[in-house]
C-alpha cells in the first residue's frame, strides 16, 4: 500500500491480501493535547503489534456534520453519556495539526495512516496525508465527500451501514462519474454494538456481483474474530474494526471495541482464513501426496497370483488400499479383469496394471 509521497496514484490496498483497518476512531481522546498525542500514538503502536495494514481516525467539526440543535444521541444516553450530540463531537474533534503528525508517525513504523473525513475541509487537511480514503456509513450521501474522493485518484473505502441499494447505487455512480476508480464496499451495521443475527454478512458477494466492486466487512459486533473470519470466506477484502487499549475508559467507542490482544488474534485469524481459502482448483495438494499413495483404493493382488490363473473379485484380488506396495489400476476398470486370465505371475499385494489381463 504505497504512501502519498510514493505514488501519484495508488493501487487499491486490498488486491494482494485482505487489507485490515485498525479503527482507532476518537479512542484517543484523554483530556489535554499532551496525552490525546500519546494515546493516539499508543494506538498506533498496538495495530503495529496486531500487524493490522492500517490505522484508522476520524477527523470533523461539529459545525460541519449536525444541524445546531441535534440534540441527544439515544444510543450514547443509553450508554451514559448525555451531553448534546454537538458537545460531545466538539470534545472528540481531532485537531488538523494532529493529522500530520500521526500520518509521519505511522509512516515511521510501516502502517497506513487513515481518517475519515466529514466535510470538504477535513478532507484537504487528510487527503495529503492518506493513500486511500474512508468515508463513513452516514456520509454515503455526502456528494462533496464522495466526489473529492473521486478526484484524488486515490481507492475509496466506503461503509454502508443503514443504506439500501439505491443509495449505494447512486454513491458507486457518483465516485465513478467523477474519475473515481478503486472503490471497496463494506457492510456495516451501524449500530454499537451490533448484534450477531443483525451483521447479514450474505450482503458481501451481494455487493461485488451488484455494484462489480471489491467488498467487506466493518464489524461493529464484540466477538473479535467471528464475522470477520467468515467475511473472509464469503470473499470479504477488507476488514474494518474499532479497538481500544482498556474497554473500561471512557468515551462512547471503547466499550465495544477489541482491546489489544483481541485485535492481534483478529489480524493473526483473518491470515489464517486466506490461507485456508486456497485457490479454488481442486487437485491432490503436495501435503496430500503421501497418503494419496499409501491410502488410496485401487485393484490390489490378495495373494500371489500366478500367470495363466483367472482373475477373481475377492478371491484372487479386490478394492485395497495399497498401503506400501504399487497402486494398482483405478477400480473404475474393474470389469478389464473379472474373469479373465492374468498374463503374468503377480505378487501378493501388487497392484494390477491394466495390461495384466488377457483379451
């Protein structure tokens, strides 16, 4: 996944392998300028430790993303936080001066820096910065967002939590029509935490044969590997999940997320299931090869049999496994021998060849 600085156009990040998005979110929020620097980068050093491909914030402004008086977000009262929905995105905005400094940091340790923006402004203070871009779930409607993404020449990451097909529809188009190419698809449920009957992941092939498009996987749930385990198998290229260093600290994204350890077995499971998926052509693979030989059933001498002697099922040969001896011919060519003469002297638990037989 080239960095800015590498490649005037980058190639999307999910072409070689499954590419895994440490959602670190506003998880770095502490308090004071000092320590929201130190947590942020402590999160990006626990995606480096995970072997996540990249780390991901989020950058906006309140004033930018709701109306004046939104007023409360139910889901977060219902988890204790209660202040307005404008006060609490003010408190976790992300100053732009970090922007840079982060992406230096990740460059530094070998991660993708990324941030979802929310506004044309927050995108010009990213897009330096980033090699691909994210947009979040409720900015599938978002045309500026969509169409700067678009014209960066960069791959686009979209999330389509609480969408229909119209609306995915209209945003692939929209990308598309202004010069967008890359773009990979990630269902979502938006909602924190989502419940496991609630993750539909069948959509995933859904959304590559509809839209023609890579798709995946930003898991909301709380168990660490499950659906992203099965995203891949379902043919999922990327895959999106918050994290967190202690789900005891507050702010409205940590209860849910990974912790640590939970984030490297994701990482280390999500490899495994790409390995295990193989490359689709059925073949005796060379871990097979041994026992292929050894356990096989093919047409096997049950004793000595001497030239000239009819050949008979079950008394004279049979259906074995040949263990350490020659495999004989596939049982498919059984009726080749039943019955006739053996044109030459066979050794117990030799396999026939197919010539053995007389005409």
């Amino acid at each position: 996944f080239a960095a800015p600085e590498e490649s005037d156009m980058p190639a999307a990040p999910w072409t070689d392998r499954v590419f895994i998005i440490a959602e670190a979110g506003s998880n770095w929020r502490m308090g004071t300028p000092k320590r929201d620097l130190a947590m942020a980068k402590a999160l990006i050093d626990v995606a480096v430790e995970a072997g996540a491909d990249a780390v991901k914030f989020q950058t906006y402004r309140p004033e930018t993303v709701y109306v004046a008086n939104a007023g409360q977000s139910a889901y977060l009262s219902d988890a204790g936080i209660k202040d307005d929905i404008r006060d609490i995105f003010a408190d976790l905005a992300m100053p732009y001066e970090m922007v840079p400094e982060l992406a230096a940091y990740c460059r530094r340790h070998g991660i993708a820096f990324m941030s979802s923006p929310f506004s044309p402004d927050d995108f010009a203070a990213i897009d330096p910065h980033v090699g691909a871009h994210k947009i979040a779930s409720y900015e599938i409607s978002h045309l500026r967002l969509i169409e700067l993404a678009a014209r960066s020449g960069k791959p686009l990451v979209l999330s389509t939590g609480a969408s229909v097909e119209d609306d995915i529809a209209w945003a692939v188009d929209t990308f598309r029509a202004n010069g967008g190419k890359d773009i990979c698809l990630l269902q979502c449920t938006a909602k924190y935490p989502a419940p496991i009957a609630s993750l539909n992941l069948l959509t995933i092939p859904w959304l590559q044969r509809r839209f023609g498009v890579a798709a995946g996987l930003s898991d909301h749930s709380r168990a660490p590997t499950l659906a992203p385990v099965m995203a891949v198998a379902l043919g999922a290229r990327a895959i999106e999940k918050h994290y967190t260093l202690d789900n005891r600290l507050p702010g409205p994204d940590h209860s849910f997320a990974l912790t640590p350890d939970e984030l490297k077995r994701l990482v280390g499971e999500v490899r495994m299931a790409e390995q295990a998926l193989g490359d689709g052509i059925k073949r005796v693979q060379a871990v097979e090869e041994e026992l292929a030989a050894y356990a096989r059933r093919g047409l096997q001498a049950m004793r000595a049999i001497e030239k000239g002697e009819v050949l008979r099922e079950n008394e004279n040969f049979a259906i074995l496994r040949p263990g350490q001896q020659q495999l004989g011919a596939h049982p498919r060519h059984l009726a080749r021998f039943a019955g006739r003469k053996a044109r030459r002297a066979i050794q117990a638990g030799e396999g026939l060849k197919l010539d053995d037989a007389d005409d």
